[in-house]
C-alpha cells in the first residue's frame, strides 16, 4: 500500500491542487455569470423594443384598413 509519510504529501498534494484550481476557476465563474446577467437584461430590452414596435406596426395596419 505505501507507507503512512506519501500517503500524507500525496493528500496534501491533492488538496493544494484542488485549491489552486478553485482560486482560478471561481473569478471564470464570476465573469460568466455577469455577462450572463448582462444580456438578460439586453433581451428584456430588445423584447420591450420588439413589442413596442409591434403594437405601432398593427396600430398603422388597422388605420390603413380603415
């Protein structure tokens, strides 16, 4: 099996590298989920913008039926 000495070094390896990798893949995670939000809210304004135009575009087909 491996004597009691690298079994420990082989952990603390182990959890050094899963720290390192946390610490770069947490601010990925941030960035993503900012630009994420930023474009929820750029399609709830383009969707505003689409239903506004919308409603004129019937609003001058119903005056151009009349």
């Amino acid at each position: 099996m491996g004597n009691k000495s690298s079994d420990t070094w082989g952990y603390v390896i182990i959890i050094i590298v899963l720290a390192i990798l946390f610490i770069l893949i947490l601010p990925v995670i941030g960035i993503m989920y900012m630009d994420i939000h930023q474009e929820r809210i750029l399609m709830a304004a383009d969707l505003k913008r689409i239903e506004k135009l919308k409603k004129e575009l019937e609003t001058q087909r119903d005056k151009s039926n009349q």
